[in-house]
C-alpha cells in the first residue's frame, strides 16, 4: 500500500539470499512510514516467511490471515501483504459517472410535477425507465446488472411500482453467511478496540460523503420525505461517531474483596456474532445503533433487513465494503446482508451461532421471536411497538406544544415506533389546543415525498391503509369524531396509499386506543387530575415513549419520578420522537425492554466476566468460612 505522499518505488532486485524468491514492489505504511513487503504462509500453517531481499521494519510483522491481510503491530494500521511468489492485483472497480443525486429523478427536480416524479422512479417491466435508479445504486456501489434477474421485487411506495428484482438469499447461501461472520469473529475480537473503532469512524466519513445519495435511495424505499431521510442517515454518522470514542471506554469495574490480599475485577468481552432484524421505517438508522456498537465491542454482524427495504441495506454494506477496502482493511465476515422474508427472521432466532439477536418490529413479531431465542438460552434485544402518550397540562407553552405534536404524530406518515398516538389534555385548555391542531391539520402538505413542502408522504403499503381505516371505523363506533384521514389522491402514483393524517376526538380510552396503529391517527382524551392523566398514559400495553408539556416544575418531576410514566423513553417538553444516538433507546412492557444506542447500551453485545485475583500467598475463603483441612508442606 502506498502511502499518498511516497512516490512509487522500484521493484528491489532480488539478492543472493533470495535468488529463488520473486521479489515485490515495497511499501510504505501510510501512518508510521515504515516499510512491507512480500511474505507466504509457512510449512507449518502458522508461522510467516519474510523476503530476505527486503528492508524488514515494525510494520511488516504480525500473523497471516488467510486472506494476504493482517494488522501492523506496530501503529495499528492494516495492509494488504503480497505473496512472496505471486503478483499483487487488485479488485478491478466498475466505471460509474459523477451524479448530482438530484438528477436521479430529473435536471430541475424542485420543479417537477408529481406525474413527473411518481413514474421517473418507477420501474416498468421492460426496464425502459429504470436508468433514472439503476444509476443511483451504481453510485452506492450496487452492480446493476445483479439488480433485475430475481423474483424477489422490491417496489417502492412513492408509486407502488417496482424498483429492482432481486435475487432472495436462500437457506443454504444464510448458513453460509452464518458461517463467515463467525470465523471472522475468532480473529475480529482479537484486535485492539480502538483499532476496531477506527473503521467504524472511516465508516462514518464514508456515509457523510454519501449522505444525499443514500438519503434518496432511503426516500425512494420507505417513502419518508428526503429531510427526514437526510436526518436518518447523519444518525447513522453520529453513532458511528460516538461508537468510535467508545471503543476506548469499554471499562469494567474494579471491586474491593473482602479478603486481604485479593481484588475483584470485572472484564468485558466481545459476545459473538450479532443478528440484526430491522424494520422498513428506519431501514439504516436503527441497523447502525446496532452494527456500530457490535463492530467496536468486537463482535460481527449479520444483518436481515425489512423486505421491503433491501437496497437500503444493500448500500450500507456496500459503502462499509468500500471503507474497508480503501483501507486494505478485512472485510469478509464483518457484515453479511440476508435478502428475504420471514423464515431468515426465524433462521436468525434459532441459529445458536447467534450470540446476540437484536429485532426491530411490531410486538406480535417479538412476542415469537423472544420464546425462540430464550429456549437456547440466546440474547435479545427487542425494539417494539409503541402506544405514545402526551400529556399537556394548563401551564404548557402551546404554540411550542403544537409544533412537537404536529412532528410527532405526522412525521414518517406516523410509522415510527415513537409516534405519537394519544394526546391527553388538561379539561382547561382541551378545546383550545383541538381547534389549533386542526387548523394546523388541514396545512399539512400530503404528497410525493420527492417534492419540497411535502411533510406527509404515503402509507408503506395497502396493509398499512386497511389498517388505518379498520382503526378510524372502530374510533367512531365507540364515539369518536375523527377529522381528516381521507385518501388522498396524488398524480401519477395511483399505485400508492396517500392519507391525509387523522384527528380523533375520543369521549375515553377505548379498545382501539390500546392497540398501536402504524399510521397518522392521533386520539385527543380529556383530563383533570394529573395522577389521572398518568394513569391514562401508563394504562396501555406498550411502554416506549411518553412526554408532558408543563411549566410546572413538580408536574414534570412527578411525570419522571416512579409513580409516573412506566415509559423506557420520559420527554418533558418536547415530544416523544426524534431521540438523540447519545441516551439508549428502548422501552418497556409490550415494546421489548431491550436498549440500543447510547449510555451503556454497550454492555448488550458484550460478555461480562468477573475476575476474583489473590496475591496474598494465602488462601482465606469468603464470608469467613474455615474449612478445617490442614495441608502438608
């Protein structure tokens, strides 16, 4: 590898020493600047021949991984080592042009029609109009020609019209998949934490290049405007970031013991290789909660994403190939990306070679998952479903009220876990803040996603809409005064579900309030005593996230304190979306209990041992216990 401020160097002639050994080219290590050279695994398998014809320096040390890879012992760098005997060659990389990704869907993308957009990001069965997206994969690193010879299709919301036609990983291609990520943990869990946590940060530089592309690709399949598909893919950036400052903070404790001369001493060690099940609505963000802190703890990854959001993941593992690569860093067996449906879920859930099996989705999907993996004895980290509550008391700041609402219950077209779902309001100023979110209601822009000003785009599916309709029936048999929900026709996407977001006033709490609805429905209850607000926010199976809006210093207190939300996820004036990487995230009850992200979520993917060490030369055992056997000298 040669260092970009070091010119090429000649090839070195071979000496008498190694008149037999075909000589390589030398290289430089690009960060201490000493030399590499050629090497061949030794008759033993173990050990490594070095080139006497070349300079020997630090960097040239260390084990021979199979692949021509393997650390510097000296400053922690990766270099791809040449064979003694044999040329170096690299990959070759497909030509692919510069693109503005704007230009994926048209020059003047600002204004475009909704016709325009819907059928540009179509893709027919002929593949006339497919160049538009075949073009934006490339530019991720997706081989197009591998993107339309499956049966797996993979469509898109904007529009309901297919993208690409994939190839499904079948069972015995997962085994395999399997199979690499845990050898490549044997030696992955060997290196240097740091060491492992600055790939993860080259990761994040790699994304951040890439934001727009990726952020389109995400809209593309999700349907969510590009803003918040935008803010999904700097999060990505963000753990990243924060998870390459953990790799030097993975501490256990240091106990004191009780016996003289001894100490306790916790460990932490990587767990394994970590199963990622995710789900469409945040189809990269929520992956990298958990693939950044798995890679610094040492474990590796094996990732099945929502079928309906393949390509996404497909990026993802492209451009964390491309890192490694650029790097000369190892690669094979980090991340493996699974393609399919269900039985890959449930591959996941049974494998034993899965240490750790962290599942994004509804709470039906975890109530299957968690007996699974608990019959091997298997960790999980579950990430359900929510029912999120919001009390608004009468010292609240409405207008600053209003604009949390109107995110939380429309962003992502209500398909977040954190969604807001029921809004409790003091009896005082209930009827006041109903006829503000209505106006506000009837302002919102539903439409392409692709367009500016759109804030709503469509609904994931047509499962998506029959539910949202069987909840708005069900409001209004048991009382409720629904404004809004209507389909709404957008042009030249005939194929999709476009609803206008929901407001249903609601006379109390009823059956359909205790189930979650993944759609824009927000249900708006009366209260008078903040206890029974609390009791009205905790009274569902759920528990994930919750908020109150309050200037009163001890409503907010008692909204945190024990007896007040049962929620994993308290806000005190803001509302319960838009989490920050830095807290874990998680929730309680139905919703999982499993916690990703920031704090010491860390601990999840990792093993704890707890090391008890005498140095005293004696051997007094705990709570005082005299055994009463006398040894011989």
């Amino acid at each position: 590898m040669q260092s970009p401020s070091t010119p090429p160097l000649p090839q070195t002639p071979p000496t008498t020493a190694a008149a037999n050994v075909t000589v390589g080219e030398l290289r430089r290590c690009p960060t201490c600047n000493r030399w590499g050279g050629a090497r061949r695994l030794g008759a033993d398998g173990e050990t490594v021949e070095l080139d006497p014809a070349q300079p020997r320096g630090p960097c040239r040390e260390g084990p021979w991984h199979g692949s021509l890879r393997g650390p510097r012992n000296a400053c922690g760098q990766w270099l791809q080592w040449q064979e003694i005997g044999k040329p170096l060659t690299a990959t070759p990389q497909p030509a692919v042009p510069p693109l503005d990704p704007r230009q994926a869907f048209g020059a003047n993308h600002s204004q475009r029609t909704n016709r325009e957009l819907c059928e540009s990001t179509a893709y027919p069965p002929n593949g006339s109009a497919a160049v538009d997206v075949d073009t934006l994969l490339a530019r991720l690193g997706l081989a197009t020609e591998k993107l339309h010879s499956g049966d797996f299709v993979v469509r898109t919301p904007i529009t309901g019209a297919p993208l690409v036609r994939l190839q499904a990983t079948r069972s015995v291609e997962a085994e395999a998949a399997i199979a690499r990520a845990s050898h490549a943990y044997l030696y992955w869990r060997t290196v240097p934490a740091p060491v492992r946590g600055t790939l993860v940060r080259r990761y994040a530089d790699t994304l951040h290049k890439h934001k727009t592309q990726l952020a389109e690709l995400i809209t593309l399949e999700s349907g969510k405007i590009h803003e918040e598909a935008l803010g999904e893919v700097q999060e990505m950036i963000d753990i990243c970031e924060f998870a390459a400052g953990l790799s030097r903070q993975l501490h256990g404790l240091t106990i004191t013991s009780e016996r003289p001369g001894h100490r306790i001493q916790e460990l932490w060690h990587p767990a394994g290789v970590v199963g990622i099940i995710s789900a469409f609505n945040f189809p990269a963000a929520v992956w990298a909660w958990n693939a950044a802190l798995a890679w610094v703890c040492g474990d590796t990854v094996v990732w099945k994403p929502s079928e309906r959001t393949p390509l996404t993941a497909l990026a993802c593992a492209s451009l964390f190939s491309d890192t490694c690569a650029s790097q000369g860093d190892v690669c094979e067996g980090l991340l493996e990306v699974l393609v399919g449906g269900r039985s890959l879920a449930e591959l996941l859930a049974t494998d034993k070679r899965i240490a750790v099996l962290s599942a994004t989705g509804s709470c039906e999907m975890g109530q299957a998952i968690a007996p699974v993996v608990a019959r091997r004895m298997g960790k999980a980290i579950l990430e359900l479903g929510g029912n999120n509550a919001a009390i608004v008391t009468p010292s609240a700041d409405l207008a600053l009220t209003e604009r949390a609402v109107l995110f939380g219950a429309v962003g992502t077209a209500g398909q977040r876990c954190t969604s807001l779902r029921r809004l409790i309001v003091h009896d005082a100023i209930h009827d006041t803040l109903r006829d503000r979110l209505r106006a506000a209601w009837q302002r919102v822009k539903v439409g392409n996603p692709l367009l500016p000003g759109v804030l709503v785009g469509p609904l994931i599916d047509q499962r998506a809409d029959d539910a949202m309709s069987t909840a708005l029936l069900a409001a209004e048999a048991a009382g409720g005064i629904v404004w809004g929900g209507e389909t709404v026709a957008v042009e030249g996407c005939s194929g999709a579900y476009y609803r206008r977001p929901a407001l249903v006033e609601m006379p109390a709490q009823t059956d359909i309030m205790m189930r979650e609805t993944f759609a824009p429905i927000l249900y708006l209850l009366r209260y008078r005593d903040l206890r029974e607000a609390i009791t009205l926010n905790n009274a569902v199976p759920q528990g994930l996230a919750s908020a109150i809006f309050t200037r009163d210093l001890a409503e907010a207190e008692l909204f945190m304190s024990a007896a007040g939300s049962d929620c994993g996820i308290v806000n005190v004036n803001t509302g319960p979306s838009g989490a920050e990487i830095g807290g874990a995230f998680g929730g309680e009850k139905d919703s999982g209990g499993g916690r990703e992200a920031g704090s010491d979520a860390w601990k999840a993917y990792m093993r704890r041992t707890t090391c008890t060490v005498n140095a005293s030369g004696s051997l007094p055992l705990a709570q005082g216990i005299s055994f009463g056997l006398e040894t011989q000298d």
